[in-house]
C-alpha cells in the first residue's frame, strides 16, 4: 500500500516497513537515539508478529531509501509506539505527522482501544506533536533515556485513547 502525500515541494509515500529496511532504520535511528539501535534489533523487531509500522519515502528518488519511520505493536487491542524517528535530512516536512496518521488508521481498523507512547519531555516537537493528535500525559519515566553528552533525561509517558 502506497499512500502518497505532498508537501514543502518534497513528494513523500507511506509503505509498509519489511525486515530489508531495517539497515536504512538503523541509520535513521543513530541519528539522534541513544544507545541507538542496529540493523539486527530492527529484523528481530519486524519478525514478531505483533510489531507493525511504516516509512516515508521521497517520491523519484531512486532507492533513497527511508526519509522515517515508525515501529509500533497491538497486543490485544492495546497499542504502543517502539520508536518513530525522521532524518535530519527531512526534518520539518510533516513526516512525523504522517506517519502517525498511518499508525491511526492502522489501528482504527483494528478496533484498538489506547495508543501509548514514551518521549523524552525536551523533545517540544515531538510532545506538541502528540498533544495536537490527541494524546495526554499520564506518566513520567525518570532518567528514562540519554542526551547525545550522556546525561539522562526523563521521559513523558503519553496515551491517547481511540475509541
């Protein structure tokens, strides 16, 4: 499935992650996760039968691989966001938006009952983007990950229900 979607000029589609993407995940992952995760994570990850997510391509551009992605599970109509991370490359494009839009509907049409996610509360954009999808706070993780100089940070844990 290929859901196209335009913006800035760029052209971007929405495709279903496979284990072949995992090297271009864990590309985009060591951008900005510490520890980050490597090409095996990734494979194991999307091997489970409970994991699911999605990446956003450039449109024309011959195998540029990933621009972001999102790994997400449903256990028994309880949702989670793993991660979600776009390329710095294409940053402030909506991808995050868009791929979370994907994730929804993925989960709308499994009749899902919550979506939960963790962000590290310094990461403004990523929490304004959760509140304007309808999430809330409703837990924090202390020393929950690690700034890029080593130093912990806490985590936001965030849910939004979806029936």
């Amino acid at each position: 499935m290929r859901i196209p979607f335009v913006r800035s000029g760029r052209d971007y589609a929405v495709e279903p992650l496979r284990a072949a993407d995992s090297a271009a995940l864990a590309r985009i992952h060591r951008e900005d996760f510490v520890p980050p995760w490597d090409e095996n994570d990734f494979e194991t990850m999307l091997g489970d039968d409970i994991m699911f997510g999605y990446k956003a391509v450039e449109i024309g551009k011959a195998r540029s691989g990933a621009a972001g992605f999102v790994l997400a599970r449903n256990i028994s109509g309880e949702a989670e966001i793993i991660t979600i991370a776009v390329a710095r490359a294409h940053r402030r494009q909506g991808l995050g938006r868009l791929l979370m839009d994907a994730v929804l509907r993925e989960l709308h049409g499994a009749r899902a009952g919550a979506l939960f996610l963790e962000v590290d509360e310094g990461n403004f954009a990523a929490v304004a983007l959760y509140r304007k999808l309808g999430f809330r706070e409703v837990g924090k993780r202390s020393a929950y990950y690690r700034s890029s100089a080593g130093m912990p940070t806490d985590a936001l844990v965030m849910r939004r229900d979806l029936r």
